[in-house]
C-alpha cells in the first residue's frame, strides 16, 4: 500500500475532525478517525497504526469514502440481508406437513432424516445439523420416552409416589 493516499475532497479536514468526535457508533466513529487523519496530512501506514486497523482496512475505508462521501463510512453489517433460506416458503410447509406423517424408515423424525428428505427435494447437499435446525425451526424437539430402570418393582414405585412429600 502507498504511504500516501489520495482522498477525494468530500469535506473539509476539519469537518471530519468533528465527524470523528461526535461519532456514537464505534465502527463509524473508527472509519471517520482513519478518514481525518489521512486528510489531515497522516500516511496510510501512520493511520493504521493509530486506529489499529491493517493497512489493508485502511485502504478499504479510503476508497469506500471516495466512492461515497462520509454517507459511505460506517457500519455496513445491518444493510446485509444475509444468506438465502435453504428452503422457500413453500417447501417449509411441505416439510411441515411430512414431519406430521411418519418417516420412511418408521422412526422418529430426526436431524439426519430431515436433512436427507431436504436433499431429496432441493438436489443440495445437507449437513445433518441443518436438518435439527429446521426441526427446531418448525417447533419441533426431539421426544422420546423417559428411560425406566431396569430393577424397578412396580410395587415399590407405588408406595414411593404415596409417600412422597407434596411439592
């Protein structure tokens, strides 16, 4: 990276100065500061080790403010709508009404087999936790009956629910 950047005139140094200062949002607050001290004379290099950032981030604030202005500094996370869901609207109905039915091996519905009827349907390769993630997504939670102790005498369990103190 050049130790000197060219910034486009957008505002005065002195205006970002005050950009820098009044900030409230840490990442805006931070692009502001590299953005001030580059205009106010700093090299790229000397403005990544006051910020903290890598050269490489520098640069990246640069060119994103001269493309933009300072509308264009800032946190840009909240603007990313994010990845597609694996499954539309409809297939999630479709899913729905499948998890009602029985599997086809006869079991219990689980991640691994919700996964693999995923696969079926939209031809992508499912991790077998995208499956559970769905399940949960759905409402649905894993039930399966409380385990009984082998040695239990069903006599015995009797009196000790009788004599149980109430809660």
């Amino acid at each position: 990276m050049p130790s000197t950047v060219k910034l486009e005139d957008h505002l005065p140094a002195e205006e970002l100065r005050t950009r820098y200062r009044e900030a409230r949002d840490p990442a805006e607050r931070s692009h502001a500061q590299i953005v001030w001290l580059i205009a106010s004379g700093e090299s790229a290099k000397r403005a990544a080790e006051i910020s903290g950032y890598s050269a490489r981030w520098v640069s990246e604030v640069v060119r994103r403010y001269n493309a933009g202005g300072p509308e264009a500094l800032g946190d840009r996370r909240r603007e990313n709508p994010g990845g597609k869901f694996l499954l539309d609207e409809d297939r999630r109905r479709e899913l729905a009404e499948a998890l009602e039915g029985p599997t086809p091996d006869g079991g219990l519905w689980t991640g691994p087999k919700v996964a693999s009827w995923i696969e079926e349907k939209t031809g992508k390769r499912t991790h077998p936790q995208r499956g559970w993630v769905y399940l949960k997504r759905l409402g649905y939670s894993l039930k399966s009956p409380r385990p009984r102790h082998y040695k239990a005498d069903p006599q015995e369990q009797e009196a000790f629910k009788k004599t149980s103190p109430p809660r």
